[in-house]
C-alpha cells in the first residue's frame, strides 16, 4: 500500500488529530505569554514593588529568593506545566471520544449505504423483469424517513429509465406490426404485376399468337416490368435513404433548374395526355436561394409532378408557382384531376397507401412516391401538405404546396 493510499485509509484518524494537536500548540502559546505576565505580576506583589517595572527574568530571580521556586521551577512555571498537561490529556481523552463516534458512523455509513446499494440491485432486477412500478418503489419510502437529494435524484432517474424502456417497448411492437405491414404492402404491390407476368408468359408458351397478338402481349409484359421495375427502385431508394446508405447533401443554389428538371422528367407522359404543364415564375437569378440537394429535391419534384399527370384527366393543365415569403420558399403544384377526399389528405404521404376511388384503381402505382416525396422535403427542414385546387370557385383537382427554409443571406435580397 502506497503512502498516498495509507493517508486515504486513516484520514478519519489524521484530522481530528491533527486539529486537537493545532488547538493545544495555540493555546499553550496563549499560556506561555499569561505565565510570563503572571510571574511578573507575582514578583511585584511579593516586593510590593508595582511603580518599577521589572524583566521576565528578574521576577523568575526574586520568586526564587522568596521561596516561590523549587529545583529551579518558580510556582507560575509549575501552574503552566500542569495546566498543559491537563489539556493534553483531555485532548486524548476528546480524541478517543471523536475516533470512536467517527468509526461507529462511519461503520452506519457503510451498513446504509450497502442496504441502499441493495435495495438499488432489488428495483433494477424488477425493472430487468418488467414488473418494475415507480409508485410502488421502495427508494420513495427509503427517501420518506431518509431524505437525500442524491437518493431522491437516483429514484427520479430510474422512473424516468422507466419511462424510457415503455417507450421503447411501445416502439419495437410499433415497429414490428410496421415491418409486419410493410412485408404483407410489398407482397402485395410485388403480387399484380408478376402475376400479369406470369400469365402472359404461359399465354406466349402454350397458344398459337400471330404477330399482332404477340405484340400485343409482349408490348403488356413490358408495361408490367417497367411497372415492377419502378416499384423495386422506389422501395431501394426508401431503404437506402431510411437506412442512411445515401445521404443528402445540403448545398447552397435555387430551384429553377430543379423545378425544369422535374418537368422534362415527367413531359413524355403528360404529352400523351395531352397536358400542359405551365411555370409561370422568375428566372433562375431571381429566386432566393436555400439549402438543397439538387438530385433529391428533383426526385421530389418528380414524384408530385407524376401523381399530378396519373391522376389528371386528359387535356387539362398543370400550374407550378412559386412564392417567396419572409423566411420560405413555397412552391405550389396545382393540376385539374380527380381530387383528394378530405378524409385521405392526412393518408396520401404514408407509404404504399393508395386512395378508394375508382379512379386510382385503376391507375398503376404502388404509392410510394408522395411518401419519398415527403421523406426528402422533410430531409430539407420543409414542408409538404395538399389541399383542394378550386377554379371559378369549383373544387376541381389539388394543389401540393411545398415550403423550404430560404437562407439567411438572400434575405436581405429580398
């Protein structure tokens, strides 16, 4: 054992000690000068003497010639002795007394702290089995008769640990009928197509088709594989972007070039629909800027763009705007289709929902791009909400209204 560790050891020892060795050396001082005072003080009465002041050693010198000293030891030295040795044996006898309190406490300390220390094993086994109950805590009576901020701390800490493994029970269940839903959503969405496959292929194998029959039903399957092929893209994407294996990254730059993008993205497909799609706004150098990732926020852009042509009906027309507020960027989509119910507006960015009306039955989809189309924006600290387009003040399609934050800088600009 090291010296360091020795004095930690007997350190409820060493203090009083040293305390009691502190007070006796100052108070023998303060006695030492009274002795002086006195002797003198003595020789004076002795002589009667009191109008001539005398030394220390003089007084010493006439006790001893009127009797007052033996062996060399004058009365006063003799007083002081023993007035010393008095205090130093009541010093021993306090220090024994203050050694004994100081173990016994110290031996209550240790007994007290082990039954906390159990008891502390006993409701975090309980915890462990799951019948933990913080009402019925035995650290909330402990703190009833022995209050201590520490105990009453560490008994908050454990409701509050409590609390946090419930929430955390509450979201594996949660997370397990998700997963549950999940697998059952893709089985399903996996189920049409490769079953359209599946029966077209044994339709090619087993008939005698002519040329334009073969066409015909090759010209389906390839529908139906690029159907499963965007499926199967749209749910690596949300894996990937859900799991973290691709990452946004936020850069300074506008929309213009993203908004275009995404309209070229979707233009084939609105063309053969005969509709429009109108982006009615400034140019490139006259938009705010903001933080964005130019890939992902098109990939957006697209999604909501698609669902605008899917659901709109043939030559009609398709309104992007965009509107610069105070500390935002809106952007609003607004087509001329079938509508949302009121009762699916909060349901249409969840994955894989797709609405009941007879309209989107009959429209392929697998109803993940407005739930990536919200996973991104909201990647973008924005927004994304949908509510009624009306014209000449009938309700006639949607309007998709996305909000991102503009940078501080360009909002001096505006």
């Amino acid at each position: 054992m090291s010296g360091m560790e020795k004095i930690k050891k007997y350190k409820w020892y060493l203090f009083p000690l040293i305390a009691l060795i502190i007070i006796n050396i100052a108070v023998a001082a303060l006695k030492y000068n009274s002795y002086n005072d006195e002797t003198i003080v003595l020789a004076q009465v002795i002589t009667e003497n009191k109008s001539e002041e005398i030394t220390f050693k003089e007084a010493e010198n006439i006790l001893e010639k009127y009797g007052y000293a033996y062996n060399g030891k004058t009365i006063t030295y003799k007083n002081y002795i023993e007035l010393i040795g008095e205090m130093i044996i009541l010093s021993l006898v306090l220090y024994v007394i203050i050694i004994i309190s100081l173990r016994q406490y110290k031996k209550q300390l240790n007994k007290n702290y082990l039954e906390l220390i159990s008891l502390i094993e006993s409701e975090l086994d309980l915890l462990k089995e799951g019948i933990y109950s913080p009402s019925k805590s035995e650290l909330k009576e402990y703190i009833k008769y022995d209050y201590n901020h520490i105990i009453s701390r560490l008994d908050t800490l454990l409701e509050s640990l409590y609390n946090t493994i419930l929430l955390e029970r509450e979201k594996a269940k949660d997370d397990k009928l998700d997963t549950k839903v999940v697998v059952t959503d893709i089985s399903h969405q996996l189920k049409t197509p490769l079953a359209a496959i599946k029966s077209t292929f044994e339709i090619m194998q087993n008939a005698n088709l002519n040329s334009e029959e073969r066409e015909e039903i090759e010209n389906f399957m390839g529908f139906q594989i690029n159907s499963l092929e965007k499926l199967i893209l749209s749910l690596i994407n949300i894996s990937r972007l859900e799991g973290g294996m691709i990452e946004i990254n936020l850069s300074e730059g506008n929309l213009f070039d993203s908004i275009l993008d995404a309209v070229n993205g979707v233009w084939s497909k609105a063309d053969e629909k005969n509709i429009s799609i109108e982006f009615d706004n400034p140019e490139d150098e006259q938009l705010p800027k903001l933080m964005r990732d130019k890939k992902w926020i098109t990939e957006a852009f697209i999604n909501i763009l698609d669902n605008a042509v899917k659901y709109s009906k043939e030559n009609t027309e398709i309104h992007i705007n965009v509107l610069s507020l105070n500390t935002m960027i809106r952007i609003e989509f607004k087509d001329q289709g079938i509508g949302i119910p009121d009762n699916e507006k909060h349901k249409i960015f969840k994955r894989f929902y797709r609405g009941n009306k007879e309209e989107v039955c009959r429209e392929t989809g697998s109803g993940v791009g407005l739930y990536l189309a919200r996973y991104i924006i909201s990647k973008h600290r924005g927004t994304i909400m949908v509510r009624d387009n009306f014209i000449d003040g009938k309700k006639l399609g949607s309007i998709f209204v996305v909000q991102l934050p503009i940078l501080k800088e360009s909002l001096t600009n505006l």
